[in-house]
C-alpha cells in the first residue's frame, strides 16, 4: 500500500500478520504459543495486514519493527481477522509512519491477563505455523 491517506477499512476475511520477537513463543514443532497474542501490560495488540504486501515488505516491515524495539525478528504468524473478531475483539486501522501504513490494533481485550491468555490460546489454535525470515530477511 503506497498511500496512507486512503486506508481501506478492515475487512474479516483479511490475513493479519504478528511478528514474532521472543523464541520462547515458538514451539518446536513451529506452532506459536498463546502468549505471542497477549497484549498485556497494553491495553491493544499490534498486527500488521498483508494487504497490498509481498512476502518480501511484510518481512521488510518485521525487521523495522524489531530494529525500532531493539528486539530480534524470529517469525511470524498469521491469522485471518475473523479468528480476533469470533473472540469478540475489534480491528482498527492505525498506520505508523509512511514505512508502515498497513498498521492495525486489536482492541477490545479484558484488562486481566488470565481473560487475555483464554483468547489468545483460542487466536494461536487458529493462527499459521510461525513462519521463519529467509537469512537475507534476518
């Protein structure tokens, strides 16, 4: 997506990408574990949609984020907006920077984490195989 200004509104059946900065919520058998979606101690998750974005950007965008934070990317995981909208969380579009205008927040979570963590073992059974950044991607 090249144009900020125009963001399209989220739809259901769109693929949400979460990146993945923690090994330790990637099981061997490469599943993500549930606390990749908690978004706890803050208030929302950050996703990023694939819309209108290679394999390639998205990769690219995982590793700004991660130099942004200081953190390593280790994958990615993907789910379709329905999984987040089945446990009565909303989408909302937020681009960051003209790097990133594809940007979302899921909202609407239960200030407890133990409520957090019933829904995000929901989201993680229904999300991809966490997907590992090509070595140039790294």
């Amino acid at each position: 997506m090249s144009d900020g200004d125009k963001v399209p509104p989220i739809t259901s059946d769109e693929w949400l990408a979460r990146f993945i900065h923690y090994q330790r919520y990637i099981r061997q058998d490469r599943t993500v574990r549930p606390d990749a979606f908690i978004p706890h101690p803050y208030p929302d998750l950050s996703v990023t949609r694939h819309l209108h974005l290679s394999e390639a950007e998205l990769w690219r965008i995982g590793r700004d984020v991660a130099r942004q934070i200081n953190k390593t990317l280790h994958g990615r995981v993907d789910a379709q907006v329905f999984v987040f909208q089945r446990q009565q969380l909303q989408l909302v579009a937020d681009p960051v920077l003209p790097e990133n205008p594809n940007h979302a927040n899921v909202i609407g979570w239960p200030p407890e984490k133990p409520a957090q963590k019933i829904i995000a073992q929901q989201i993680a059974a229904a999300a991809s195989k966490v997907l590992a950044p090509h070595s140039s991607d790294k």
